[in-house]
C-alpha cells in the first residue's frame, strides 16, 4: 500500500521576512537530537512520538505525509552503519515502492519544546501546612450538598491555593475525584 499523502505546501518566507526552515533529511534530525544529547534511543522514540502528535511534519519523497498513516505503516528505527547509529524509517505493515527518501520538518525538533516543558514545571516550594486532599474532599461535599456542579479540577486547583497556601497539580486533583467518585 502507497503511503496516504498530500502535496506540501511551498513557502518562501516566514513572518520576519527570513527564509523558512526546508525539511531536513531524517537521520540529520537524528544526528541533532543526539547533539543535543539524547541517546540514541530516546532520540528515535523523541522523533516516532513527535511525528505521531503533529509537532514535526514528515514527508515523503516531498509529499506531506499524515500522522495517521505514519502510526499505522512506518516508524523511526536506529541502524549501524559503520559503528555509526542512524535513523531509518522501517516498514510495520507492506508499502509499496520502497525505499523512499524521508524528511521532517524544520531540523526535526519540536518548535519550543524546551520553553514548553519549562512552564508546566513549577518552582519547588514550600511543602503545604494542610492536606489539600482533605480540602478537596470537603469542597466537593460542600458542593453536592448546596446542589451545584461538582466542581473542576483548576477550581479546586485554585480553592487550595487560597486556603491551604498550595497549588496541587490539576492531574493528581482529578485522580482524587476519581478515586472519590468510586
């Protein structure tokens, strides 16, 4: 089966006026993620996960490729070459017309991933004088009680910071009401 593609589209420049990034080839993106330090491994597994999410577009022989079909038929796999690691694309399921030539968007990282990644960290602090479980549970009484929705995991998020002086992480607020709920 030929790989399901759309034709890429052509542009000249970015916003700025300077020239847009062309699509590198795909053992170059490789290459700088394991300048940039990542093993080899996680490096091949950064590319199959950023592909199969958007963030880095791939194509194939200057065709768009969809993420759909990439998940489905091919992914991102480490090679020797002459004591070299390198990245191939490998088959999962047959294509037709192989081998082709595979590249990614920009220099296959993803667009601001480290400024991303920085703002869902929070600064370490002050470890909180109450238990912000508690707190919750008796939020969500409260609120069955008065007959209103239960409230989200941002509102409690936000109700314990104003009480208990701490900020939970909305994923472990909405594990708890779950947990709860049960």
């Amino acid at each position: 089966m030929a790989p399901v593609v759309r034709k890429a589209k052509r542009t000249s420049t970015t916003a700025r006026g300077k020239p847009a990034s062309l699509p590198v080839d795909l053992d170059t993106a490789f290459q700088q993620r394991l300048q940039q330090g990542e093993k080899p491994d996680a490096a091949a597994e950064g590319l199959n996960a950023a592909i199969r999410a958007g963030k880095i577009q791939l194509y194939c022989d200057g065709q768009e490729v969809k993420a759909s079909w990439f998940a489905g038929y091919v992914h991102v796999v480490i090679n020797l070459v002459r004591g070299r690691a390198v990245a191939e694309m490998a088959m999962l399921r047959g294509v037709d017309g192989w081998p082709r030539k595979w590249t990614v968007s920009g220099n296959g990282m993803e667009p601001n991933a480290s400024q991303s990644t920085s703002q869902l960290r929070r600064p370490p602090g002050r470890r909180p004088t109450r238990n912000w479980q508690e707190h919750v549970r008796n939020e969500i009484i409260r609120a069955f009680h008065s007959g209103k929705p239960m409230p989200s995991g941002p509102d409690l998020a936000q109700s314990c910071l104003e009480s208990v002086g701490h900020a939970p992480d909305v994923s472990a607020i909405n594990k708890l009401i779950k947990d709860i709920l049960r």
